[in-house]
C-alpha cells in the first residue's frame, strides 16, 4: 500500500458507485481512513462491505446530502467512527437535463438542492471542525459543464458555474485558515449516469458513437482516471493549490471543433 494519504480522515458523498466509488477506492489504497455517504444504502452497504471484507478503515451511511440536519449528525457520527474529519469530496451529483422554457420548478430545485445546497451542507457540516484541526481540504466534483454549455442541458450547467463559483469563494473565504477549497472538472465519464443520457436518445448507440466522435482521443475517461487526480487535489502534495479548477476531459473542452 502506498501512503499518500495516511492520516486522512475523509468524507465522500455520492459513494456507492461510479466516480465516487472510484474515488474511496483510490483513497484507500494510499491508506485514508473515509466515511462514505450516499442516498442509495443498499448499494453502499453492498460496497461498503466489500472494501471492509478486504481490510479498508471505512464507516458508512445511507444520506440524503440535501437533508443538513442529517449531514451534520453524521459527520459527528464520523468523527467518532474512523477519527475528526479532515478531508472532504463532494462528489454526489445528478442529472437535470432539460428545455429551458421546458423545465419545471421541481426540476430547478432538485438541480440546485442536489448539486449546489447538498455540496455547501458538507462544507457547512465540515468547515467547523477543519478550522478546529487548523486545515484541511475540500475537493468538489464539478464538470466540465462549470465553464462550458451543451444545448439542452438545462439547468445542470448552471449549477455546476455556481458550485465553482462556492469553490472560488470558500476557498478565499478560508485560505488563511490552512483550508484549501478546489474543484475538480471531469468531461465524460464512463458511469451509469452517463449510459442513462446516451439512452435518452432516440438511437443510443449513435449518441454513444457522437460522444466518442467529439473526444480528441476518442474515447471518453474511467471513473478510475478521475480518482488518480482527486486523490492528488485532496493529499498534501499541492499545498498552494487553492480556489482553482482542474480539467480532465482528454482536451474535449478546448477544442474549437471536433
Ligand atoms: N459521469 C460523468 O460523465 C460526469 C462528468 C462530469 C461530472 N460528473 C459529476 O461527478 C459526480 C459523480 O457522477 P457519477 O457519474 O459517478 O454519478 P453516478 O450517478 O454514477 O453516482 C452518483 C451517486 O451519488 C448518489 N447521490 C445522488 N444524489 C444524492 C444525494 N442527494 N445524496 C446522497 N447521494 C446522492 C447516487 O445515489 C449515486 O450513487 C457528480 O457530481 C457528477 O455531476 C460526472
């Protein structure tokens, strides 16, 4: 085992699967003890076990990050499991695609709770306790969609801008206070939340074959490959990177055209 991160007590939400599984994955293999939260607990349990059954330092529990309440309880409940909560990955995000004259009030707020209000909740339940310890490290799983827009995505862009702008503001808001705040922004990554867009088209294996089309490599990132950068943004091998944003889209958003 390598010890990247010995001595980091970390949370991830949205833990049960895709990035984040990944990403808890990875954090234990540089030995993090983590605390794992996701809304879907079989899943987790299912999961969760696993990674105990092969020897991982993890607690875990099923969690709606949009509830505060709920979150601050369990990051007390954490703290007493696997050790004060040092380190933070939000990660747990959805879907909201939409029309924008097409979108409901409903789908707005569930946008904005989830993948804006359910990203600041963590940091309000875990800040305290970072300037208590006198640092630690944020990391939010923004996306590309933070700086860049598809057509008929509505409103998920716009809350990923506003998690990037949160990351640009705590991170200010907090560097003097040994806490470092940034953002991660993948493109597309190989996880279910992805096979359900190219399945909400009409021929899906052409959507699929268009997103691989687009990719200057021509193909699209695993959840593993996002997990080797969280695992660089949240060790202390970047002391000064603060407030800032890391792209991983294999060059996807920088192009001018495919
Ligand atoms: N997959 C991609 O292509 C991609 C690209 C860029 C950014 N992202 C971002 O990466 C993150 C993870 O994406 P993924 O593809 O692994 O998603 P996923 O759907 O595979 O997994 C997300 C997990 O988060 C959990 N979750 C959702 N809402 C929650 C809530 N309110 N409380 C607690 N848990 C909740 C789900 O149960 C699920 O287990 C998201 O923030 C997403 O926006 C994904």
């Amino acid at each position: 085992m390598s010890r990247r991160l010995s001595g980091k007590h970390i949370l991830v939400t949205g833990a049960a699967q895709g990035i984040g599984l990944a990403i808890a994955k990875a954090c234990i293999a540089e030995d993090a003890a983590l605390f794992l939260i996701d809304m879907d607990g079989a899943l987790l349990a299912d999961e969760a076990q696993t990674l105990l059954s092969s020897g991982a330092r993890l607690g875990y529990a099923r969690a709606d990050i949009t509830d505060a309440a709920a979150i601050h309880t369990i990051v007390a409940q954490a703290g007493r499991e696997i050790g004060p909560i040092n380190a933070l990955i939000n990660n747990a995000g959805i879907n909201v695609f939409s029309e924008p004259l097409e979108t409901t009030d409903a789908e707005w707020d569930r946008c904005f709770d989830v993948n804006l209000k359910g990203a600041w909740n963590c940091c309000k339940a875990v800040l305290p306790g970072l300037i208590e310890q006198g640092g630690g490290a944020i990391l939010n799983i923004a996306s590309t969609h933070a700086f860049t827009i598809i057509p008929h995505t509505f409103p998920y862009p716009l809350a990923k801008h506003a998690l990037l702008g949160m990351t640009k503001s705590l991170g200010l808001e907090y560097a003097a206070r040994n806490i470092r705040v940034n953002a991660l922004a993948p493109g597309y990554v190989s996880t279910q939340k992805v096979i359900d867009y190219w399945n909400s088209f009409a021929d899906p294996i052409a959507a699929k074959a268009e997103t691989m089309r687009l990719h200057p490599g021509g193909r699209i990132a695993t959840p593993e490959e996002i997990a080797l950068a969280a695992v660089f943004m949240i060790s202390d091998e970047c002391p000064f990177m603060n407030a800032t944003c890391l792209t991983i889209d294999g060059g996807l958003s920088v192009q001018q055209h495919p």
